[in-house]
C-alpha cells in the first residue's frame, strides 16, 4: 500500500500523522511512504531523518495525496484540503464528524473511506487512540487555566495552589474519564482544590479511592453543577459521547452566578463543546469572553506540545496503521472489530451511528457494504 504524511495545516498544527520509526516499520513490510517536506519540522522531525528511515520526501501537499491510497493525518482535512478527495481514498486520522456537516457531506460525496482514530474500540471499552490526547488535553487544561486566571492574561488574579494564608482556587473538572483523571493529577499536584462531577457513581468510587481526600466527588445533576460553578475559578469541561455530539452540560443560565474573571477550558469542543456557550477557537485567537466569563475552547489543544503530542499519538496509532496496510482496510475491518468501530464513512454512506443521529442523516451498517 501507498502511505501519505501531509503537513497539517490547521491554525498552529504542527503534529506530523507519522513519525520516523513508523516509516520504517511501514517499509520494512513492503509500503511505500510518501511525507511532504516539512511535515515533521513542528515536531522537531526533519525531512532527512523521514527519508534515512526509507520515505519519498516530496515538495507538494498534492503529490502526497494524489499517490497515497490511504492519507495519515492528525486533524480533520480543512477546507482547502477537500479537493484532493477521491473515491476509494482511506483517510485515517482523527475527525470529530458529529458538529461538522459539510466536512462529512464531502466526505460521503467523494466516497472517501475514513477511519476516525476517535470512534476506534477496544473490546473493554477502551479507546486507545483517544487516550494519548485525552491525557495531554486534560493536563493541558489545568496548566492553561492556571495561565488564564492570571490578571494581565484576563482572569481574575489566582494563582492556582495558594500561598499560606490565602486560599488556592477552586478548580471544577466536569468529567471523570481519562481527560478529567488527568486535569485532576495536575490541578491536585498545584494545590488547587479539586472537585470532580460524574453522573458514573463506579468511576467516582475509584477517583475517591485513587485521590481520597485531595478530591470531592459530586453525582452529576443540574443542582450540583450550579452550585459548584458558583464557587468556581476554573472548570474544565471534559465529557465525552465517543463519536457523538457532546452533551451541554453548563447552561448559558448558569454563568451569570459564577465570578467573574473565572476560566472555562472546553476539552469536549472537538465534539461540539459541553458548555452550552462554547464555540471553536483556535491557538491564534483562543479566548472570548461570555458574561464575564473567560471560555477557551481551541480545538487541537495538543498541537501546542507537537513532540510529546507527535509520539504520543503515533505510538498508539502504528499497530492499527500496520493492520490496515498490511490487510487492506476492508479485510482489516472484517478480522478487527476495533477498527471497523473506527471506520465513519465508507463507499459514499456514513457507518458510525452516533455521527448520523447527531446531524439527522441515514446511515447503513458497515458489515452490509464490506
């Protein structure tokens, strides 16, 4: 199979779908791998360390496109990325169909087969390679808060953990997956004090015993989300529906009893947001303001540690890469159920249910058209 690595080009994306190790796994087996020149560079990668590991370095984005029989991204293709869809083009890479109809009616349009690395399963539940991300978002998260509650950032002049005498910052983390486990680590480490809300009274139970009593752990309802935004400096929205739309969790209604000042960081705004004022911005605008509250909802929040980020992804997503070059992706999806779960589009019909309900489209079972 023909692999293709373009450079990224959404606003400050300077994560790289493959890295060097990869390439010469890929190569190793028969593929061929084709990396636009500086694909890598955001990451700290050169175009000469692709091409000892056996890659075609090439100077175009199109060239990359138009050879590959499967593209590996980081992000969704951006707007000006559309024209290079064809039928039969596997596309792997992470997508977030559920708020972006246009992109998924280009998609089914140009019947590209796209295997999102976000709806991919595990058969505990798991989803590997959601994880990396989810664990630098979450971290991401408190840091970035921390910075915006600073008074010349435009927050209300907290430093996250206190001194003695003066309190530190109440931080509200809403979502008690991987992305809020790993907000919790860092804010709990500043000496923030921390609450975590779940409406999973299991996944509670074992944030209290990991945590005990550095962490309060709420039931999620609409009262105990009020009533603990009203105290809170900082929240981090981090609830996820994999493949789907996120859930509003913090109604417009509830900002206006929160201090002002006070900093929202939407980790879910890749699937729409889980404030119900939550927008996309990106790492050149990231902020606005609603009622007084700061809202930070960059949507390739990892794109600003691209090295850690670039390894950390590819780490996860090299063995189901492998599978899928190897096998093809139809066989591929038929001997995994993990990736045939990661599979959106395919032959012109979206497959993923969550995806169609969440913009009102048909979809078809993915076993029917394999």
């Amino acid at each position: 199979m023909i692999i293709g690595v373009p450079k990224e080009i959404k606003d400050h994306e300077t994560r790289v779908g493959l890295v060097p190790s990869g390439v010469t796994g890929l190569v190793e087996q028969g593929h061929t791998v084709y990396v636009e020149s500086g694909a890598g560079l955001g990451s700290s990668i050169t175009d000469e360390e692709y091409a000892e590991a056996g890659a075609s370095v090439v100077a175009k984005a199109g060239d990359v496109w138009s050879k590959a029989d499967m593209v590996v991204k980081v992000k969704e293709p951006q707007p000006s990325e559309a024209g290079y869809f064809r039928p039969g083009l596997n596309l792997f890479t992470y997508l977030h169909l559920a708020p972006l109809p246009d992109l998924t009616a280009q998609l089914l349009e140009a019947r590209v087969n796209a295997v999102a690395y976000e709806t991919i399963r595990e058969k505990d539940g798991s989803l590997p390679l959601l994880t990396p991300m989810s664990e630098v978002a979450g971290r991401m998260g408190v840091q970035i808060g921390a910075q915006y509650l600073e008074g010349p950032n435009g927050g209300r002049g907290i430093l996250l953990g206190g001194i003695p005498g003066v309190a530190p910052a109440n931080v509200v983390i809403i979502g008690g997956g991987v992305v809020g486990h790993n907000a919790a680590k860092i804010a709990v480490g500043l000496g923030a004090h921390v609450t975590i809300i779940d409406k999973n009274l299991n996944r509670l139970r074992e944030i209290d015993d990991i945590y005990s009593s550095q962490v309060v752990t709420l039931a999620s309802n609409s009262y105990t989300v009020r009533e603990a935004l009203r105290l809170a400096d900082l929240v981090i929205g981090a609830v996820l529906v994999p493949g789907a739309s996120a859930p509003k969790i913090v109604r417009r209604e509830m900002l206006c009893s929160m201090k002002k000042g006070s900093v929202l960081v939407d980790v879910a705004i890749d699937q729409g947001g889980c404030f119900e004022t939550s927008r996309p911005t990106t790492h050149t605008n990231p902020i606005f303001y609603v009622d007084g509250v700061l809202h930070y909802c960059v949507t390739n929040m990892p794109a600003a540690v691209p090295h850690t980020s670039t390894f950390g992804l590819t780490n996860a997503t090299i063995p189901y890469l492998m599978q899928i070059a190897n096998k093809g992706l139809q066989q591929a999806a038929q001997d995994s159920k993990a990736i045939a779960e990661g599979i959106n589009t395919y032959k012109g019909e979206i497959v993923y249910p969550a995806v169609a309900e969440s913009q009102g489209r048909p979809w078809r079972e993915l076993s029917s058209l394999l």
